[in-house]
C-alpha cells in the first residue's frame, strides 16, 4: 500500500491560482490527498506564513514548499532598484 502524500495548495481564487488547481489535480494520483486552501482566512494566511509562502500560487507538498513556489514575492531592495521610492 503506497503512502498518502498530502498535497496543500495555496490560493487567492485569481485565474493563476485556478490554472495550478487545475495543473495540480490533473496530475495527482490516487495516493495524493489534495486539499486547496483560501488565503483570504486569516488562519490559512498564518499558516502560509510558516511555510514561507510570500506569493500565491503556491503548493506544499507532505509539509515542504515545493522548489518552484520558494523564494518570490516582492522584497524592498528588488522593488528599490526597480525605481520604487526613488525622486
């Protein structure tokens, strides 16, 4: 008997959001417990945070941010050297 993966998805209900939904459950398989949680809660949002979401989409995989949802998000030296804030 193969073991259950827990498969958590992160999303805002945007069309981004959707299209990983979707990309997500096309390809899970019978041992993969899908579950989409809503960032508008303020309980999913809190555990967002733990996992070090900083952008939605995102999909954790048996409790590990999978490699392509890590590491995005706005931070300010990006958004500074980008021109935000400068006169």
């Amino acid at each position: 008997m193969n073991k259950k993966r827990k498969i958590e998805v992160f999303s805002a209900g945007c069309a981004a959001c959707e299209e990983t939904i979707v990309l997500v459950n096309r390809i899970g398989c019978p041992s993969c417990e899908i579950e989409v949680l809503d960032m508008h809660q303020a309980q999913v949002a809190l555990r967002a945070r733990t996992y070090g979401i900083r952008s939605v989409p995102a999909v954790v995989i048996d409790g590990k941010l999978a490699d392509c949802c890590a590491g995005r998000g706005p931070d300010e030296s990006t958004l500074r050297a980008a021109g935000l804030g400068v006169q």
